[in-house]
C-alpha cells in the first residue's frame, strides 16, 4: 500500500476551503480542547496521591522518619505543622 502525503495534504486543504467559518471554529476549538483535556488528564494522572503514614508525632519522631525517606528518596507531605 502505497501512501502519497502530498496527496493526501492536497485533498485535506480542498475540503478545509469549501467548509464555512463556523465549522472550522467548531472543528478548531474541539481540537484545542482535546488537546487541553489530554493534558490535564496526564497532569492529573502524574501527581503523587499521598496518605497517611503516621500521625500526632513529636517532631523528633517526625524528624528521624523524614531522614528515612529522604534516603529511600521517597517522596512526602508534612501537614499538620510537622506532626502528620
């Protein structure tokens, strides 16, 4: 099978010039927001989802466990002003 891009090009620049304004809107919108929601979703898809390792610490426990993951290079989040 043999495939001619130029060809294919040609017959993809007839058909956008006889469509009306409206529709290549329409069409170039849903292109952006296609492109923009595959983009969110691999944004969404890429951040960490953390839970709770332990809680109500004394920030000297706290402390020796965020020494243990930084060597793991685990990542975390402190909340709770360094007790959770």
């Amino acid at each position: 099978m043999n495939f001619d891009l130029k060809k294919t090009m040609n017959q993809f620049g007839n058909i956008w010039n006889e469509i009306s304004f409206s529709h290549k809107f329409i069409m170039i919108m849903m292109t952006i927001g296609f492109i923009g929601g595959i983009a969110g979703v691999t944004q969404w898809a890429r951040k960490p989802d953390f839970g709770l390792l332990y809680g109500e610490l004394n920030p000297k426990e706290s402390g020796e466990i965020i020494e243990l993951l930084k060597e793991e290079n685990i990542p975390y989040q402190i909340t709770g002003n360094g007790t959770t």
